[in-house]
C-alpha cells in the first residue's frame, strides 16, 4: 500500500516516536548504536510514513514492493522502530535488541525478519544490492523502486564508486541512495578520517541527479524525496546533512561526546534524553 500523505507535522511527531524507541531499545540492550540511528530518523521516517514506498507490512514478499536498503546497518534501531510503527512487528519485541537469541540482531538479518531486505553491516555493499534489486525491476517489468541509505564514512568504500558508476551506466530511474552525512565515524570526524565531504560534485560527475540537503529538517526531506521521485531516467542521490544524536543533542553535549558511536546511553542519560523527547 501507499499509505496517504501526512503532514510535515505529523511526520514529526512520528519521528519524534521513533526516537524514544531508539533510545529506548539501546539503553534496554546496553549496546548498540543509538546517536547513528537518530541522525537518520527523519529520512526514514518520511521513507516509511511519508507516502514514498510501496509497502505492506502484511505481504513483505509481494514482489512489487519498494525496497529500503540500510548499508549503514549499525544503525539498525531506526530501522526496527520505524518498522514496528509500521506494523511489521510488535513494538515490545523490538525490546529485545541484541539479546541471546533474538531476530532483532546487532545489524539487520533478512533470514531472520520479515521486511529486511539484506543482511547488511560490511560496509561499502548496499549500494550494489540495491543495484541488483533496481535492475530486477526493470528486468522482470515490476515497476519498484529501491531506496539505499549509506553513511558519510562508508562512502570511503571502493565498492561504493563502483557501483555509483554502473548505477549511471544502466540509468536506473529506480534507485535512490541517500548518505547520511552525520560527520562521524568510528574513529573520528569523516573529515579527518578520509575527506570526501563534497559528495554533489562527485556524484553528479557520474550522471547521477543529486540533491543537498539538511538532513534532520522534516521539510527539506520531504521536499528532497518529492523531487526524486519525478527524475525517471538516471539515478538519483541525496546528500542529506545530519547531526549524530540529533533529538537529543542537549544531553550528548553535556557529555562532551558528540559522537557517542557504538555505545548507548546509559539509564540515566536515557531518563534525561526521554524527558527531552517529550519536552
């Protein structure tokens, strides 16, 4: 299904949920990667509730869907919670993140959950199954679009030019990647790690269409999509400018780590961080 248009401000609201349950199933785990997660909810959320993918919790295997590609799959927990909104699975089993034994893994399992469309985590690989996702579209005459978000250091990867590249060659007007370009990766700012921060250039010299923008502003997601969503004949990219910890920034300042990668806040930071979710 297409689920109707919301308004920008219930789309907000909706993210806004989505993030007390990221905060929450990290914290309940004691690990994972919270403040990854929350720089991508608005994408996501506008994704999943925005009215651009067809998708039906209830049929995850109807071979026209669209599908959404998290890369980045340290970022899970926006993915899990965006989909229990959705109704794919109860939002209290999502609780049990990164337990012994549960399908709600450390990075998404498509064995192990219904709605997952890859097994991801070795960065650098999203993108080109997205690619072979695309191209069976076209193929097979399905008329899908596929979705792929990255992270900002995952763009690092070889495999990802490769297949910007052959993205352009077979001008998939079906695929959309978004960079999530929070500023951050494990081991410092991407920007000392390995500078490739003016992504637009770059990606446009392929032939891809691209767009910039701010990335936790509901508006210019929407607005980013939209336009997306009218370009059919070569690939489309946006370069969505984020913050890690985005919703809660207040808190990780006072802790001094913006970053805050690979590591959950613990109870009472989460009280803290809740308080100002609601606030």
């Amino acid at each position: 299904m297409v689920a109707a248009a919301p308004s920008i401000d219930q789309l907000k609201e909706r993210a806004n949920a989505i993030r007390k349950l990221i905060v929450r199933i990290t914290t309940e785990a004691g690990s994972g990667h919270p403040s990854s997660s929350l720089s991508a909810t608005e994408v996501v959320t506008a994704l999943y509730f925005g009215g651009f993918m067809n998708y039906d919790p209830n049929q995850p295997k109807d071979p026209k869907r669209d599908r959404f590609i998290l890369s980045k799959g340290h970022a899970c927990p926006v993915l899990y919670s965006a989909m229990a909104e959705a109704g794919y699975f109860p939002t209290e089993e999502i609780m049990t993140l990164r337990k012994l034994g549960s399908p709600y893994e450390g990075h998404p399992n498509m064995k192990r959950l219904k709605g997952i469309e890859a097994s991801t985590g070795s960065l650098g690989q999203g993108l080109s199954i997205g690619i072979g996702h695309a191209l069976a579209s076209q193929m097979d005459n399905l008329g899908f679009n596929v979705f792929v978000m990255l992270g900002d250091g995952e763009m690092g990867e070889g495999q990802v030019w490769e297949a910007i590249s052959c993205a352009a060659k077979y001008k998939l007007g079906n695929l959309t990647a978004i960079i999530d370009q929070n500023g951050y990766q494990q081991t410092g700012a991407t920007s000392e790690v390995l500078d490739l921060t003016e992504f637009q250039p770059k990606i446009e010299a392929f032939g891809w269409h691209v767009q910039t923008i701010e990335g936790n502003d509901m508006e210019s997601v929407v607005a980013a999509l939209t336009a997306a969503a009218e370009v059919k004949d070569r690939p489309k990219a946006i370069v969505s400018k984020t913050r890690k910890g985005y919703g809660i920034l207040e808190v990780l300042e006072k802790e001094g780590d913006l970053n805050f990668h690979g590591k959950p806040l613990p109870p009472d930071l989460a009280e803290k961080a809740l308080a100002l979710l609601d606030s």
